[in-house]
C-alpha cells in the first residue's frame, strides 16, 4: 500500500465561496474515507493551501477524487498536485525502518 499526498492551493476567496460547496466536499471526501482510499485531509492555517493524505496501490483514485471534488470543480481550488509520498515511520509506514 502506497501513500499519497494530494495537496491544494486555495482561491483567496475560498472562505467566502467554501459554504456553497462544502457539503458536497464533503460527501465526496466520506465516500474516499469509507473505501478505505482517504486518510485524513483539511486545510492549512492560514487556510492556502489543503493537504489530504491518501493510500492505495497508484494515484488513479487521487486524481479521479481530485477531478471529482466541487472545490476543484468550482474554482475555490486554484492547483492541485498529487505526489506519491515514501513513509518509513509509524503505524501503517509504506516502508518502515
């Protein structure tokens, strides 16, 4: 199992536009979590930029979520960049050490 690191760089007006969006989001975001595909993610304080940390076997799912998201959809998310990320230390490290 791999991990993935789905990084977002916000809209300056992404606190103001996020409410219309945001349930959306996050349904899509519980269905990645329930398919076991999303860890954990949220944004960056001051919110910039969000990180969401994904596992699996290849990015497909990442990018598809990321291509699905209505933040993406929307243009609350101005970039977005999916980087495979090696762990080697704690609970669930891709490859421990």
């Amino acid at each position: 199992m791999k991990h993935f690191l789905l990084t977002y760089t916000l809209a300056p007006d992404y606190l103001e536009r996020r409410p219309a969006f945001r349930m959306e989001h996050l349904a899509l975001a519980k269905e990645a979590v329930a398919r076991g595909e999303l860890v954990l993610g949220g944004p960056l304080n001051p919110p910039e930029e969000a990180v969401l940390l994904f596992a699996g076997d290849d990015a497909s799912s990442v990018e598809a979520f990321a291509r699905a998201d209505p933040y993406v959809v929307n243009g609350i998310v101005r970039e977005w960049r999916v980087r495979e990320w090696t762990t080697v230390v704690g609970e669930g490290a891709m490859s421990p050490v």
